[in-house]
C-alpha cells in the first residue's frame, strides 16, 4: 500500500472525531455482528478504573507475554499515534497492519450502511475498538486485554462479554458524563460486571466499595478484594514481594514509578492468578518477575532526558484531582529545585481540586492548549492556576509553550508537562523528527 493510501486511511479515522463521543452499545453491537464477532474468538479480560486502569492493563500484559500466552492489548488514548492503542504480543500494530485493517473497517462500513445493517456511522471509538477486536482474531491471539475508555456501562467495550472483570478503583472524573457522586461513578464502572463472571476489585472508597459489592451480589458475580487476595509481603525501594494464598512473589522490580504503582500491581497480580486459571496457566512467579521489569507505559512519570545545555522533561498525564494528589506525592519525593510547569486541561475538569496539589511544589507554570477538540481555554485556566502559584504565563501555542517553558528551567530545573494526557502526546509528537498524526480526545 502507498504511502498516500495509508496517510488517507488515518485520516479517514481521525474525521470521525466530528460524530463526537458516542455511549451507547447498541451501534458495535451491530458492527460486531457485521464482522462475525471477532470478540468471540479469544477469551478476554475487561479493565475500568478512574485511575490506574491502564498501568494495571500493561502489567497484565507483559506478565502474560511473559508467560509466553500470546496476548492482544487494547487501550486508549493513544499519545502520538493510533498504533499505540492496539498491541499484538509486546508490539504495537505496525502501520501497514493499521492501515489495511482500517480499509477492510472503512469498506465493511460503508456496505453495511448503503445496505442498511448501520443506520448510524460508527463513532472514533468504535471504529478502533472493532479494529482492535478484528485484528486480534486474525492474529490468532489466545488472549485479550480491554481498557474501558470511559466508564463502563456503555462503552463499546463492553459490548464484548469478557472473562474476567477489573475495576482498579473510583475517584471523581468525567462527573458530567459519569455522575456527580463517587456513588454514582461507581455504579457506571460497575456496568462492566458480568452475571456468574469473576470480579477484581481494588476500589478503596467505601461508597464505592458499597455499590459494586451491591451490584456483584445483583448478578451473582465473585468478588475478589484485590488487597486481601495479594498482599504486601516486602519492599526495598522499587523492589517488592507480594504474597497470595496461591504464591509469593519475590523481587518484583517495578518498571513504573511511583508509590502508587505498587496498588497498580497488587491489582494486576490478582488478575493474573484468577486469568491463569481461565487460560490454563501456571502462574510462574518467574513470568510475573519477568513481567512486571518489562511493562511499557509511556507518558506516567515518564522522564525524557534533555539534550545539552537542557534540562529533563517529566511527562505525567495526571488529569482529575486524584491524579494530581498521587503526582504531588511523587514530586514530594524528588531532591533538587522545583520544577517549572507546562500545563494543559480538558474542558469539564475540576481545575481548582486538580491544581491545589501542586501549587506549593513548582516553580512557575506555563499554559498552553493542546491540538484537541475538549481543550480548556488557556487564559480560564491560567485564572484558575493564578490562585494557587504566583508565576504564571500563558502561550497558547504547544510547540512555544514547550521552548518558554525550557527556557524558564534552564539546564538546572526539570519542567513537568502535565494536566492532560493529551498535552503529554502533543508534547511527545514534537520532540519527534518525523510527521506524526498526533492525540485525539477520544
């Protein structure tokens, strides 16, 4: 295929941003039904969360390719490029690969619609998501991993009735969408609980605890407390050991920073043992250590070491209020000058909850707007951030934004591009030396 074919197919899923965000299952319910329902032909595993979802996603994964179960990934958003959403093994779709199944997507579409099997176009999200489902099947995946985009309940991943389900925790985000209460975000990620299917859960907050252990008892779903399934046996800085009635699991390295993460793994741990059991596998402590020191998660505390005369990058897209508090906790944790910050947010955020965290930990901030529909306004931002650091520009223009923002921390500070995961993949997209397609908010 050229070049030009393959830039014309992405560009095609990109111009279905304008259909917008779209819940509702009965659309991909249909297209699944158009395309034989990929999703039946490997066993899968569905992951929600507010927080930590896709840190869970990725242990799981690598501890499974680890095991050497060939395992198909599927997450959202992606950072730079669509690839990133759909990984077959330990690598991301390859771009031939996207484009030929975004042409076979964009022609089954197009008969279905002039035959009247689609009354409504396919959304972004459910075009990838059936992309990712198709391209497993073809694949000969044993094995599928699902991040729930937003929510649970209807997401178009939850039109696919999975093996297992993970609910890695509930905190306020998306309350317009989602719910304004912690009760009422709970209940949404809860949509994603099967009758008779296993449950993990790593919910922390008792009004939420509440409401899935009420909606796993509804539909006679197990439920497993991942914090009383694995525990924590040990730990020497990044290094822990956990331990479950079944194993222990010593001299886990963990690949992602943070203290956070060590929650993240006692999640996935849980997950692995009750999967390995649908899969037929032992649940080796050495693929688990194995595992857990290979996991791949860019843009969550991610360092970019900076050129000469530069000072690093810290990439985190912290994005609602709890984020920001296990960021300043990080933060707290760092020696050295405080950073200078580029910031970045999605409209409907709570900005005041997610910016008072880090206001007494940085230097200055720099807002800018990332290259995505949701983007805030910078200046309604920069109000909101003026009342928490004294030192505050706004450029609206990233690839600017990130110079002003490097000039500020000169080679002696590190500057910390947050607030939205988005910004993070804009950010990444320039530090590239070739054209790329960029985020999507969505």
């Amino acid at each position: 295929m050229a070049d030009s074919d393959q830039q014309a197919e992405i560009a095609w899923l990109y111009g279905l941003q304008h259909i917008g965000v779209k819940l509702g299952l009965d659309n991909i319910r249909r297209l699944l039904g158009i395309l034989d329902h990929p999703e039946a032909a490997y066993p899968s595993v569905s992951i929600a969360g507010t927080n930590g979802k896709g840190s869970v996603v990725a242990m799981l994964h690598s501890m499974l390719d680890a095991s050497g179960l060939k395992t198909g990934m599927f997450t959202s958003p992606h950072l730079v490029r669509p690839n990133e959403r759909i990984r077959i093994g330990s690598e991301d779709i390859t771009d031939v690969e996207l484009k030929r199944q975004l042409r076979r997507m964009r022609e089954t579409i197009a008969s279905a619609t002039e035959r009247g099997a689609l009354e409504v176009h396919p959304s972004f999200f459910e075009v990838i998501t059936a992309t990712a489902l198709q391209s497993f099947r073809d694949h000969e995946v044993r094995a599928a991993l699902l991040e729930v985009g937003l929510g649970g309940r209807l997401d178009a991943t939850n039109a696919v009735d999975s093996d297992l389900s993970v609910i890695v925790g509930v905190d306020l985000d998306h309350t317009k969408t989602l719910g304004p209460t912690l009760g009422h975000i709970a209940a949404e990620k809860a949509g994603i609980v099967r009758p008779g299917v296993p449950v993990i859960s790593g919910v922390v907050r008792q009004q939420a605890i509440s409401v899935v252990q009420r909606i796993c008892r509804e539909r006679g779903a197990p439920l497993i407390h991942a914090h009383l399934a694995v525990r924590l046996a040990g730990e020497d800085g990044d290094v822990i050991s956990l331990e479950s009635d079944r194993n222990r699991y010593d001299g886990i390295r963990l690949r992602l920073p943070g203290r956070h993460q060590i929650h993240n793994a006692r999640v996935a741990v849980a997950a692995f043992e009750r999967f390995a059991e649908r899969v037929g596998l032992d649940p080796d402590p050495d693929a688990v250590r194995a595992g857990m020191s290979a996991v791949r998660w860019p843009g969550r505390l991610e360092w970019i070491r900076g050129a000469s005369g530069r000072g690093d990058l810290l990439l985190d897209g912290a994005h609602n209020p709890a984020g920001a508090l296990t960021l300043a906790t990080f933060l707290r944790g760092l020696p050295g000058p405080p950073p200078v910050v580029l910031y970045g947010a999605m409209n409907g955020k709570q900005l005041d909850a997610m910016v008072e965290p880090l206001g007494s930990l940085v230097q200055s901030v720099v807002i800018t707007r990332p290259s995505v529909q949701r983007a805030a306004d910078p200046d309604e931002v920069a109000g909101i951030v003026r009342g928490h650091v004294d030192d505050v520009e706004v450029v609206p223009d990233p690839s600017r934004a990130l110079d002003r923002a490097r000039r500020l921390a000169g080679s002696e500070r590190f500057v910390l591009v947050t607030g939205s995961l988005y910004l993070v993949g804009e950010i990444l997209g320039l530090l590239e030396t070739q054209r790329v397609p960029g985020p999507v908010s969505m």
